[in-house]
C-alpha cells in the first residue's frame, strides 16, 4: 500500500511540477511587461486645452494597474473556476475541452495571469528602487535607453527583486494545489482520494513531498544569492 500511495503521490507531484514550470516560463517575461506598462508615462492628452486630470491621464498605466488590481484583488480559485467554466457558460462553447489537458491548459492561464500581475510588483518596485541618476549617468557615457537598462538596471533590479520573488516562487509550489478546483489532479487531490478509502496517513505523507519541492528551492535561491552578492 506505501508503494501505491507514493506512486500516486509522485504522479500527483508530476503534475504539480509541471504547473510549477509552466507558470514560471510565461509569468516571469509577462510580469516584466505588465511592470513596463504600469510605469508607462505616455500620456495623449497633455497638449491639448483640458482639464489638468485629464492631461495628466496616462491611460496605458491606468489599464495596466487596473488589472492588476483585479487580479490580486480577487481569490486564484475564482480565477480557476472563472477561466475553466467561463467560456462555457459565457458562450456555449467550452474551448478547453473536457481532459486532463484542457484543465492542465485552463490551470496554467489562471495562474500565468495571476502571477504575472505579482511579479510585475515585484519588478516594478526593482526598476524603481534603482537609482535615476545612474540612469542620467549612462546617457552622459552615450549609452542608448536600451543599453542602459539591460546592462545597468536588470542587473540591479534582480539582485534586488530575488528575496521577494522567491517567496512568491515558494508560494506558488503550495498554490498549485487549488488547481484540484477543476479536478486537476495534484500532489493533494490524490491525498484526498485515499483519504475516502478511510486512510489518513497518505495526507501527511503529502507534506514531505512538498517540503522536498520547497526546500529544494530553497537551496537553488540561497545559491543565487550568493552568485548576486558581487553587488555588495
């Protein structure tokens, strides 16, 4: 039975992973380009003969916070049931179909979105914190915007942004276990299905698998760190 019940468990945690990944690959790159968009500073209306709050409507920087705000304001299981049920309900017609791998897809858009909208927190707050005039500095060296950003302030910006951004990491590794929402079956959806043949046992056998999940990123992270620390 311990055998069934880790085999289980290690098909369970392949799936978890495999959320895990997927959402860091498209979360990571897209929280960096919503972070852009929130710091957008294009604003069409300041020539025009207007209201001062209406020159000063940014309105790229307004959309971007905007949804931001929504999805950080609301629980990623709403988001699961909504982007999972939604299209179905909405308009008759259930793109993601009714296998394992429409609801691994519909799992991994909820959380791509949701955690692309807190990395991009967490970024935004990286870029900001880098100091303007080094920024200044680099146009008096003759160095393009582009040129300035990638070899001045990423650099910067993630040796700053990897205590927050590993938390929200480790965070993710627990979170993946909402997906059990839309019957993706998870490291914790297959701890309860042998709770219902009467065992408690393989509940907290789950633990382990996630302390191992969560103390390996642990290390990975420590490691980064001190790879980083050349900024000191």
């Amino acid at each position: 039975m311990f055998w069934t019940v880790t085999q289980g468990l290690l098909e369970g945690t392949g799936a978890a992973a495999e959320l895990f990944f997927l959402t860091l690959v498209f979360a990571l790159p897209l929280g960096l380009v919503v972070a852009f968009g929130s710091m957008s500073k294009w604003a069409p209306f300041r020539r025009l003969r207007a209201p001062a709050w209406l020159r000063g409507l940014r309105p790229v920087s307004l959309v971007v916070r905007t949804v931001v705000w929504v999805f950080r304001g609301t629980p990623l299981m709403l988001q699961l049931l909504i982007i999972y049920y939604g299209p179905g309900l909405i308009g008759g017609n259930n793109i993601w179909g009714s296998g394992t791998g429409g609801r691994m897809a519909a799992a991994a858009v909820a959380f791509v979105l949701n955690y692309a909208c807190y990395f991009s927190e967490i970024s935004r707050g990286g870029i900001e914190s880098v100091p303007h005039g080094q920024y200044e500095a680099g146009l008096v060296l003759g160095m393009t915007r582009r040129q300035i950003f990638f070899r001045v302030t990423l650099l910067q910006m993630i040796k700053r942004i990897v205590p927050p951004m590993s938390n929200e990491i480790i965070t993710l590794v627990k979170d993946t276990s909402l997906a059990r929402i839309i019957a993706v079956t998870e490291i914790i959806k297959v701890g309860e299905n042998f709770m219902r043949k009467g065992m408690i046992w393989p509940l907290f056998y789950t633990g382990v698998f996630y302390l191992v999940f969560v103390g390996a990123l642990t290390l990975l992270f420590g490691w980064i760190e001190k790879k980083l620390s050349y900024f000191k």
